[in-house]
C-alpha cells in the first residue's frame, strides 16, 4: 500500500437526500443521507494500492458516532472511478456517472464461472449466446435484450455449481424470456420461446427456471452493460448545442460495426476479465482514437491497453469479414432498424480468432477444436435444440 494518504472532508447539510462528492484521482464517493444534524462532518482517508484500484478507509468523526445508527449516511466507494466527471448537455453528469460506475461494481462477473461447472466449458457458452442472437434477430429483439440476458447467464452461473451442460440451454433461454420483459414493449411469449428450442425446453420448464434465476440474482435486473457504455460513450463523442434528445446522435453504420465487434467479443469467456465499460472503450478505440475514447469515458492507457490488445484477434476477424448492410426489419422504423439485435457467423468468427492468434504466437484459452461439430442454426424454422459436444 502507498505511503501517501489523502484526507477528504465532507460537510453535510440536515435532511438531504442524496450528495455527491469525487474524490479527484481517486475514487467516486456518493452518498445518500436521511437526516443528520447540522455541521456533521465525515472524513475518508484513502490510501491507494498499485493498480487500478484503491483501498478507502473510513474515519468517522466524534460527532458522527453520537448520530442515531438510522440516520447515518451509507457510503459506496466505485473502485476504478480514474473517470472524470464529464459534462453532458442532456442530463446530470455527476447522476449519470454515479450510477454507471456504481454498478459496474455491484453486478459481478468473472471467467471462472466455467471452473464451477466441469461439464460445461468455455466453448459451449459461446455457442449458446450465438443461439441466443440468432432467437433475437428472429423475434426482433432488441441489442440491449441480448447483452441483459448474457449478463444473466453469466452471473446466474457464477452463483451456481456443478450444473449440468443439458440445463444450459434451459438457462440461456430463460435469461432471455426474463430480459424481454425487462426491455422490450412487446415480449414474446413464454410458448415462443419455448419453440425455439424445439422442445428441448417445455413453458414450464422456462417459468421455473425463471422464478429460481430471479431468486438467484435477487432481483438485480438492470446492469449497465458493454453496450450502455457504448452507447454512452457514442452519445458524448456526438454532442452537439443543438440536438434531439430522443434519438441517438452517431452514425448508425458507425454504431452497428462497433456492435459487432462486440458481439464477437462477448462470446469468447475471457471478455468477463474486464468491466463492461472497459471492454467498451476498448471496442470504440478500434474505430477511433484514444484521444476520443480518453475525452469520453476518462479512462487511462494504463486501464484500456490489456483489453484494447486483447481485442486485436477480433478486430482483424471483423475486418477481414465483408460488412452486412443494415438489416431491414418489418414494423421497425428506419431510424431504429440499429438497435435490433442481428447475426451473423460468429463461431466461424471465432475459429478464426484462434488461427491469428496461433499465427502470431499467442495462446488461447478457450478451445475451439470441436467448434465445427456444433450444429449450424439458421432462421426460426431451422432453430433446433443445442446439442454440446466435449472437445
């Protein structure tokens, strides 16, 4: 831990409901406070650890112990938060920030998610969130219903042990039934859902899992994911004095490419080694500059460089991919026709992520030996039951 410590301190006025302080070069501290009485002070020494993150140690003043233990303030403190405070001309920014960073940290994921599961490996996850993609395009869903039920499946199997690859699918569909009706105005219904697997997965079968995943996430439906922080970060690159708050202001090419670029990426499982807002700045540093991902999302070199390297494999398999053009879409306006979810060949993709990486020299933890024994799925009709193989 470094020697040098900084002192910070907050002054809080009576009955406020909700302050926010940053910490510069530190730590984004906010706090939410029922009543405390007037000249309340609270002290944060931080003492930093080499890295990203940093360690808070709390001092509460005298006056603060003689407050009634319900009307204390609760503080959270976002590791990581080297973002700056940056302006936005159609919201709160520090609200905005907060909220983004904060949960960031509260929705956990990790790649080890694959040791708590010995039948279940890294490959079998990417082959079901391609199903998964192929049931949006097909039901026209949207991205964000996507990258929701992929958060789902991740965190629901990192709280779980030891399930069975059969139940897979079960899980995959489920977290999609749950995120339709996060996102979308009209959500397929439960007999849908379960056509698409081609009775691997019965309705009952889908509301069950349903209420057992729910308890699981307890209930934490609304993560950021890599593609809010897209969003976000394509949002800031294009403001302008004058704009439609309604609409999105980037180039809807330009929004689709980074998306797939992301798609690919998600499907590998060593993408859940970085936040959601790094992975993002790293997919948009591929299509811009670090002096545009710096300005929007804050972020150092230091942060973006392990991701924005082990991005190159799926930037060159992208690139060496003619571009689809922007898929049309019956009932979907022109001007929204980006915001649905589409497919492509992204396992072929990722074998070829695997031969630039054999080329130059890199390993690749995840094996793809056996992709190729994978069914190939097509349009509804042609959605059938996974079926996992082992390598």
């Amino acid at each position: 831990i470094s020697e040098r410590r900084t002192t910070h301190t907050i002054k809080l006025t009576p009955t406020i409901k909700s302050e926010v302080c940053i910490l510069p070069h530190y730590n984004t501290l906010f706090l939410h406070t029922l009543s405390l009485q007037d000249g309340i002070s609270l002290e944060c020494t931080e003492s930093p650890i080499a890295g990203s993150r940093t360690s808070c140690q709390r001092v509460i003043s005298p006056q603060l112990r003689s407050v009634p233990m319900k009307t204390c303030v609760r503080i959270t403190v976002v590791p990581d938060a080297e973002s700056a405070i940056l302006p936005f001309s159609w919201s709160c920014s520090a609200e905005v920030w907060v909220n983004m960073l904060s949960k960031d940290q509260k929705y956990k994921h990790s790649k080890n998610l694959t040791e708590r599961h010995p039948t279940i490996q890294p490959e079998m996850r990417a082959v079901l969130l391609d199903w998964l993609m192929e049931v949006c395009e097909a039901y026209t869903l949207h991205r964000q219903t996507f990258y929701l039920a992929q958060d789902f499946v991740d965190r629901f199997l990192l709280a779980q042990e030891n399930m069975d690859q059969h139940r897979l699918q079960l899980t995959g569909i489920t977290a999609l039934f749950i995120a339709s009706k996060v996102e979308e105005i009209n959500p397929p219904k439960v007999s849908e859902f379960a056509y698409v697997s081609d009775g691997a997965c019965a309705e009952l079968e889908i509301l069950q899992m349903e209420l057992i995943m729910l308890k699981v996430l307890n209930w934490d439906l609304c993560p950021e994911t890599a593609l809010s922080w897209v969003q976000l970060y394509l949002q800031m690159a294009s403001q302008s004095d004058v704009t439609n708050l309604l609409e999105f202001q980037f180039a809807q090419e330009t929004y689709t490419m980074i998306t797939q670029l992301l798609d690919l990426c998600i499907l590998d499982v060593n993408s859940l080694d970085f936040t959601y807002g790094v992975l993002a700045a790293a997919a948009l540093y591929h299509f811009t500059s670090i002096d545009v991902v710096q300005q929007v999302s804050g972020l150092k070199w230091m942060s973006l460089e392990p991701c924005v390297n082990w991005m190159v494999p799926f930037v060159e398999s992208v690139a060496g991919n003619p571009r689809a053009p922007l898929m049309r879409f019956l009932k979907v306006p022109s001007e929204e026709r980006h915001n649905i979810q589409t497919h492509t060949d992204y396992l072929t993709l990722l074998v070829k992520c695997n031969c630039n990486c054999s080329m130059a020299g890199h390993s690749w933890p995840v094996c793809l030996n056996n992709m190729k024994n994978f069914p190939s799925m097509g349009r509804l009709s042609k959605i059938h039951s996974l079926k996992f193989s082992k390598p």
